[in-house]
C-alpha cells in the first residue's frame, strides 16, 4: 500500500489470512507518519495489535514521522467493533452517528493542514459477519464524507464473500490495491433511497445522472433495468435500498441491495396483467443477473453489455 497524497481516494485491498493483510497496513501507515501525514485508522483489535508491534519496528528505520511538526495528532486509533456499536442503528449505519462519530475524527486530522490518510476495517467486520447490505451503506457513507472532507482512505476485505460481491464491492471504490483480485472499475457511484412512492422515480433521476457518456442503447437498457430492480426493491422488499453502479470494462454493473431475504424470481404472468414481468425484462436486458443473499438482506445485481462504449465514460 502506497500513501497517496496529491488527490481524494478510496482504495481496497483484498486477503484471505490475516498475516497478509499486517505488513501492508503497518507499511502504509509508517509511510504516512513518516511523511507528517495525520493517520485516522479504525482497525480490529487483533490487527492493531500486529500493526503497532509491526509500526514499532518500522518507524525508527523510517525516520520516526520526525517531519511532523511536533504539537499535530499522529496517529489516531479507533477499535472496529467499538466504532460500529457507536454507529448502528438496528444493525444498520447510521448518518449522522456516522457523522458524529468517524466525520468528526476525519474533519478534526484534515483541519491540521497536511494531508490525511484514513485506514478502516468497520465494512470488513459487516462484511465477514454476511451484513452485506449494511456494509454497502457504509462504504456509501464513506465516500459521501470524502466529498466533503479531501484524504486518502484505504480500507481491506476479506475475500469470501465470492466473486460477485467482490464485483460490488469493487464498484463502490476508486481503485483496487495491486495483487488484489477483482476488475477496477472506471468509475463507480452509489446512493441510497427511502422506501416510498417517489423512490423508483428518484432512482431512475440518479440512474440518468450518472449515465452520461454512454451510447444512448446502453442508457436506455440500464436505466430499464435500474426502474425494474428499484420497483422490485419498494414493492417486495419493503425497506430502503441503495443503488451502486460500477463501470467495469465490458459492461455496466447495477447492483440493488435491500433488508428482505427474499430472492427474487420469474413467474408466468397471464398475458392480460399489467405487472409481474420485472425480472424477465432486467434477464433480456442484461448478459448477466444474479442475487447475493445475506444475513441483512440480498443483493440484486446485473450486467448490461457496454457495446462500444466511450471508455473514459
């Protein structure tokens, strides 16, 4: 892990043994101090213990972050699973303890005036834990405050949540650390909506937005499939939903993740009803469709064919 520190960026790292994943983040975050940079890191307590033995070590041969002026934060430490139990609310992250709690202590490192990095392992403990609607809003709630708040974050999954829920977790970041599995996405974004009357609507507002630069086929076929998945989100879910899109290199990935555990499925539909052809729209539309399932919830995803698309889109 290298520290980036001319532009905002969210970077993940992927592992499989905890041993892989020690020297990096401890390499990292001695980069960082060693280059004054203020260092927010919310960490397992078994990693924080191997990363500061592991800082020990590397700090005196780094310089010690002896370019920092003296009176500025080093390193701010946060235990995961104590930072989580601030920000959840039943079982999901909450704005504005977000906010309060993980913005607070970002705004507060970044007001020093030299660049901060910011390591985390709260979505990796969600993630782990099968909470994978919740650690999507909390990836979301993450680049919301980097919009705000300019810093480097860096943050680590383990890989076995399978390789479509990679996908999606890819999706939500800007880049991929070197080694890890999983295509970088071009660019991705992300957002969640109430479950309400004007929802679906909304979504397709966003889907639109973020579309553009992509041949108007491809538009029109993601925004199709944006309208049938959030539909389907508020009329069987019944719960908020958050929207990410990832602009891998061959096709565009839309993933809908909800609270039901129900999966989705396709039916006979009689041919003088009016609804109940969702799926079978978003299967001819798409080269791809699937749903994850986990103890939170489901993750509807499907992917339509970029067919020549503008590659800087």
């Amino acid at each position: 892990m290298d520290v980036t520190l001319t532009k905002t960026e969210h970077i993940v790292r992927f592992y499989e043994r905890d041993e892989e994943l020690v020297a990096p983040v401890a390499e990292l975050l001695a980069d960082a101090l060693a280059k004054g940079c203020p260092v927010v890191a919310i960490m397992a307590a078994e990693h924080r213990r191997a990363v500061e033995q592991r800082l020990a070590e590397l700090l005196p041969r780094s310089g010690g972050g002896e370019s920092a002026p003296p009176e500025e934060p080093r390193l701010v430490a946060l235990d995961a699973d104590d930072t989580l139990a601030e920000i959840l609310v039943d079982g999901r992250p909450d704005a504005a303890r977000f906010d309060e709690v993980v913005g607070a202590a970002v705004r507060l490192a970044a007001g020093r005036g030299r660049p901060l990095v910011a390591y985390g392992e709260m979505v990796d403990r969600l993630w782990q834990a099968g909470q994978v609607v919740a650690a999507v809003r909390l990836e979301e709630l993450w680049n919301a405050l980097l919009e705000k708040v300019p810093f480097t974050l860096h943050c680590a999954y383990r890989s076995e949540g399978g390789a479509e829920g990679l996908v999606d977790v890819c999706g939500l970041h800007s880049s991929v650390a070197p080694g890890s599995p999983g295509e970088v996405p071009a660019r991705s974004a992300a957002r969640t909506f109430a479950c309400d009357a004007l929802a679906a609507r909304a979504a397709r507002g966003f889907a639109k937005e973020t579309l553009t630069g992509l041949p108007q086929d491809v538009r029109e076929s993601v925004l199709l499939v944006v309208s049938e998945l959030a539909t389907n989100a508020v009329v069987h879910a019944g719960s908020e939903f958050t929207i990410s899109f990832a602009f891998l290199p061959h096709v565009v990935r839309v993933a809908v993740s909800d609270c039901s555990f129900v999966a989705p499925s396709e039916h006979a539909v009689a041919s003088d009803h009016f609804s109940g052809r969702g799926l079978r729209i978003v299967s001819a539309l798409s080269s791809r469709w699937g749903c994850l399932p986990a103890k939170d919830g489901k993750v509807v995803w499907a992917e339509v064919a970029r067919r020549g698309a503008d590659e800087a889109a």
